[in-house]
C-alpha cells in the first residue's frame, strides 16, 4: 500500500470507530440550518445545501467523489432515485465500510476505489459530481477539477464543499510536517481554478458559521454519549471543538461551491 494512504487510513481509524459505534454515516462537519437536531441531520443538511442548485432525476449518473464510508451517496440515492450512483474513495477500508453500509438495500449504490485525481471513468458520462470535504486531502486541486470536468457531460454539476483558509501559504507552513498533509486552498483559489478547468460559477456560500455551529453541536453529542469501548473519544471530540473554534474565528473557512461545466 502507497504511504499516504496508509497514513490517511491511520487518521481516519478513530473517526470510523466512532461512526459505526455512534450509528453516525458521514465524516463530514455539517451545516446548521435549524438548531435543535442532530449531529446525523446536521451531516445531512450540509449534503442538500451543497445540491440545492442541482437538478437530479431517474436519469441522472451522480458520483461521489472521496465519498468516505458511503452514507452520503447512499443518501443521495434514497432522497433522488437516480438512474445510478457511484461512489468513488482512495481508502479500500471505507469503501468495504461503504458496501457493508448499503448491503441488502434495493437499489444501492456502487463503490469503486480510486484516486480522486485519476477518475477511473469515460470522458462526459456523468450528471452530477459530489465532492464533500475531501478535496483538502488531494495535492493537484487542478488535476482533480480537469478530471471532474472530463467526465462531466457538458452543463454537468460539480457541488463542491471544503475547509479553506484565507492564508494558503501561512497554512501550508504551519503544517509542513502535519501526517496526513491537509492541502488547503483559499476560496479565491478555488474561484480561479474552476473558471480555468472550463467551469461556470452558479453558487457560492462562505459557510463557516453554520459548519462551525453544527460542529459545536457534534462535539457535545459525541462529549455527553457513552461509548466505552471507543478509544480516542476525547481526542475525537476535543479535535471537532478545535476545528470549531478555527472556523469561528475565521482561522479556517468552509466553502460551498455549485460550478457548472462549459
Ligand atoms: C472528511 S472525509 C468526507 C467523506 C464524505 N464525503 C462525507 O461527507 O462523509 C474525506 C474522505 O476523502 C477521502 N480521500 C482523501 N484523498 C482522496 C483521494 N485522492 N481520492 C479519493 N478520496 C480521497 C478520504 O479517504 C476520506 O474518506
């Protein structure tokens, strides 16, 4: 196995301990649009925002790029009914988390392993792409979005949401010798990069005070739970309460982005 993906596989251990034991099916940091639910409808809500823009029928071929253990495409199926749904993760144990997620259900999504920056698919066959918080991992933010625009048919949807920062270079310093490198990029970054892979901008949110208020709201629902048996609770739930506080202080952003392929 590839270094890095051993190293994201290590990062991501304790958060789908936490997923499976808390019944939870996103690793995402959600979106708060009505206080008072759960961290689950949060995770969900952040998922519809991203396609509110984005027409999905009974012909639609919507992929999940970076789509974790799977509970957002398998959302996306349920909610839209789609001709097809396919998820698409670089780590081979979220992808079986994924498959055991859906398993027994009809129709259920498909998963396939794979590099979000070699989309192992045709040119032009896809309607839809969701990308939820999984960019800030790939290292060619470029080479992704030339991939996303050659699989999309033309007027193809990319719905994109990341945690973006403000100051790419400063980021990239503090965190040089971080394990598993985060990759940030500004939202202005994104705005140029998406015009220069041949996208249309339809939609733009700066998100980070309903992220940042769904997250607080994680934090203390993970914090007051009893899960006896998953080690690094703590750790899990201090690291969302952190991530809090850098959204809330604008030390990090949250970026929703609907671009429309030419
Ligand atoms: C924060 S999780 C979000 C998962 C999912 N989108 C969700 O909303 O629950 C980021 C995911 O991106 C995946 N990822 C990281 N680098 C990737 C790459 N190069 N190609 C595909 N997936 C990748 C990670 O393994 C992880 O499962």
């Amino acid at each position: 196995m590839h270094t890095s993906q051993e190293q994201l596989e290590a990062e991501y251990r304790v958060s789908w301990e936490l997923v499976q034991r808390a019944g939870f099916q996103a690793m995402n940091c959600g979106y708060l649009r009505t206080a008072g639910r759960s961290f689950h409808r949060y995770q969900q809500d952040l998922v519809w925002r991203l396609l509110e823009q984005t027409p999905i029928g009974p012909e639609s071929v919507v992929l999940d790029v970076g789509c974790g253990i799977g509970g957002p495409t398998g959302w996306v199926l349920e909610r839209f009914r789609p001709g097809l749904t396919v998820g698409v993760e670089y780590l081979g144990s979220a992808v079986r988390m994924a498959e055991q997620l859906w398993s027994g259900r009809s129709p259920r999504p498909h998963f396939v392993q794979a590099d979000a920056q070699r989309l192992p698919l045709k040119t032009a066959g896809v309607d839809v792409i969701l990308n939820c918080e999984s960019a800030l991992h790939y290292r060619d933010k470029h080479t992704f979005l030339r991939e996303c625009h050659r699989v999309l048919k033309p007027c193809g949807h990319l719905c994109l949401g990341d945690i973006t920062t403000r100051s790419p270079r400063v980021w990239a310093l503090l965190t040089r010798y971080a394990r598993p490198r985060v990759y940030l990029w500004s939202a202005k970054q994104y705005l140029a990069a998406f015009s220069a892979a041949g996208f249309e901008l339809l939609d733009h949110e700066e998100a980070s005070a309903r992220v940042a208020a769904a997250l607080r709201a994680g934090a203390r629902e993970i914090s007051t739970a009893d899960f006896p048996d998953v080690p690094d609770i703590r750790r899990r739930a201090s690291f969302l309460r952190v991530l809090e506080f850098l959204l809330h202080r604008r030390v990090l952003t949250y970026d929703l982005f609907t671009v429309r392929a030419h």
